[in-house]
C-alpha cells in the first residue's frame, strides 16, 4: 500500500480575486450574481457581467448594456421579462440556492478533497441565528472541514455587491446605532504663538549629503523653533524641513525637549553611515543632538548664555537674521562657481550627476533614473 508523502494533496482554495483576473469560475462556488458592481481600491464602480451570461444574451439576441445595469441593481434575472425563461432557470444566483444546498455540494466535493474545501454559504439579510447554527450543524454531519458563512449586509462596506441588497443593509443596521451619538472628549493642545523676534544660534553639523545648518531659537519660555538648510534642493532637505515644522510646533505645545529628542536620536541613514567623518548618523540625529546640546548650554532670552560664557544680544540677533534670509541667492552663486547647472543636479541630494548609457546616476547619493 503506497502511503502519502503529505498529510494533504488535494484542495479547492478561495479563488475570488483570482477567478475574476481569469474571467473563471471561483471554484464550487455558484454565481453570485449574473452582474453585479465591484468597487475598485479608487472607490470607482465598474459592472461586471458573467461572461457565459453575456455570450448567450448576444447569442440569442436579448443582451443590451441597459439590460445589464437593470441586472447589476437587481441582483438577478428572476423575473425579468427581457431574459427568457430558460435563462432564468439556469443562470441561478448564490442568493436563490437555499443554504442546505450551497452545504450539501460543498460536503459531495469534500468527500474526495483532502484539505478543506472553500466555499461560502450564502445567507439574506433576514437570516436568523438559528439558521447560522442549523447550517453549522448540518455541516458537521456531512463530514464538512470547514464552514464559511456570510449574511448580506453583515459588513460596513463589502467589496461584492447587489442594487437590490444595498438598500436593505442600512435599514438593518439603522436599529444598532443610538440616536444620541457617543463623542468622546478630546483635550486638543493649541500650540503658543511665536513671537516676532527670537534669539538662538545656528550650528552647522557633516551630514552624509554635505552639511547641515541647524538653527534653535526661543522665546521668553524657552525654545520655540528649529529650523534647517543644507542649501540644496531634493527630497532630503524637504524632510528635513518637514522635522523642523514639526519639532517647532510640538515644542511651542508643550512637549519637553527630552521626549522630542529621543525619539528622533539614532535614525540611520545610509549616507550618514557610509561617509567617513561624519559624526551623527542622519538628519534628525543631528537635528536631535543640537536641541539637546541648547537645550543645556543654550542663551537665555535676556540675552545671557546658560553657560559661563557671555553672549551679547546684537550678535546673535544679527546671525538670526542671517540664517532666515532665503537661501536661493547663496546657492545660485555657488553653483554659478562651480559651473553646475541646476538642471544637473541630482533631485535628491543636489549634488552632480553623471549621465551613463542614457541613464543619470549620482554617485554620491545611490540615485539613478533611466529612459
């Protein structure tokens, strides 16, 4: 007697995305609906029709888009006086089958598969408890491994559905809902204002991609903004940029120096780690480093350092004035120097690209885009 190498060898999986892409049938499944509405993941709806459906319809010359949306709202083609007769009785939907059948061939493919079979029961929207557990019941009678039911309307938002069903589900679900909704209160923060003048200083910190100017300013209750600019253009500027905005808020909305600082310390990135001198392993870890070391030995806003050197207001105002000039000017003259047009710059770190076998790579940052 040969003996199996696997507990099993058979099985009929759940096919329904599947069968769709294939214009199959989901395995024992019946129709579930001659056409139906399937809502895509960009909420659009599109009707789709039983292809064996659709080529009789032409075959026999009762096919019509207007029939086929009348289709999709019903759910059916019970009753409709546009499909023949014949056409009704075959093409019987998931919804018509009473529940003891949909089990009973489950149970006859069962018989001969080793693992589980997938199917789904298919209850309306009136179905009862009690029906769920007869099912269950009968499914363990007749040797089933598995059971999957599913009421219509028992989900907030299905993927699969009926015109006709659709209206019925939130009727049903209206005597769930209290009419006095529970809101839970929130204590929202409101961040303090900034002041229209500010004093700090500015630090310029190696990064992976160049250097990065780190400025820290506070107001009369103590830091209230960071700001940064590494002078180039790229998606690593704009996040830095996007932490500072959100560093500056959260501060000015109370949150203490030590929680923003330890969750952004110690974020690698690649270009940081990989670069010889560099000291911090990327942006927020430098941005970190600063709050934190301003924090300590920062200036107060009478114009005193914390520390035991001395620093006069004016000079500092005046670099702060400094570092909130825009930028673009500096960097124009820069690059006018070196002789790199901006249009040669990589997008991502804004250094010089090299154009390859038609594509631009930067050797610099890893980036590299072809065709």
């Amino acid at each position: 007697v040969m003996k199996l190498r696997n507990a099993t060898l058979t099985t009929i999986a759940p096919t329904g995305t599947i069968s769709m892409i294939c214009g199959a049938s989901s395995g024992v499944e019946p129709l579930f609906a001659v056409a139906y509405t399937k809502t895509v993941m960009d909420g659009t709806a599109l009707i789709e029709v039983n292809p064996l459906f659709e080529a009789l319809a032409k075959e026999y010359g009762f096919y019509s888009p207007e029939l086929m949306q009348k289709i999709a709202e019903m759910g059916t083609v019970l009753g409709l006086p546009e499909v023949p007769n014949w056409a009704q009785e075959v093409f019987t939907t998931a919804q018509e089958i009473a529940p003891e059948w949909h089990i009973r061939i489950q149970a006859a493919f069962q018989k001969y598969t080793d693992n589980a079979v997938s199917k789904t029961i298919n209850f309306a929207n009136a179905a009862t408890r009690e029906d769920i557990a007869e099912a269950y019941r009968l499914a363990y009678e007749l040797n089933c491994k598995g059971l999957t039911v599913y009421r219509d309307g028992s989900r907030e938002e299905q993927v699969l559905s009926l015109g006709a069903s659709a209206t019925k589900a939130p009727l049903a679900a209206e005597q769930f809902i209290p009419k006095t909704p529970f809101i839970p209160e929130i204590n929202t923060v409101v961040p303090r204002p900034r002041p229209t003048t500010t004093v700090g200083f500015t630090e310029k910190i190696k990064i992976g991609c160049g250097n990065l100017y780190v400025s820290v300013n506070e107001d009369d209750k103590g830091i209230c903004e960071v700001f940064t600019n590494t002078g180039r253009a790229g998606g690593c500027a704009s996040q830095s940029e996007a932490t500072a905005r959100l560093i500056s808020i959260t501060l000015r909305s109370g949150l203490s120096v030590d929680a923003i600082t330890e969750q952004i310390k110690g974020i690698r990135c690649p270009a940081c780690m990989r670069r010889e001198g560099v000291k911090v392993t990327s942006c927020p870890d430098a941005i970190a480093r600063v709050i934190k070391k301003y924090s300590e030995v920062g200036i107060n806003f009478a114009g005193g350092h914390r520390g035991t050197q001395k620093t006069a207001p004016t000079a500092v105002k005046s670099s702060v004035v400094e570092r909130e000039r825009p930028s673009g000017e500096k960097v124009t003259k820069k690059i006018a120097r070196t002789g790199v047009a901006t249009e040669n710059a990589c997008p991502e770190c804004g250094m010089p690209i090299n154009h390859e076998s038609g594509c631009v790579v930067c050797t610099h940052c890893g980036y590299s885009k072809c065709g």
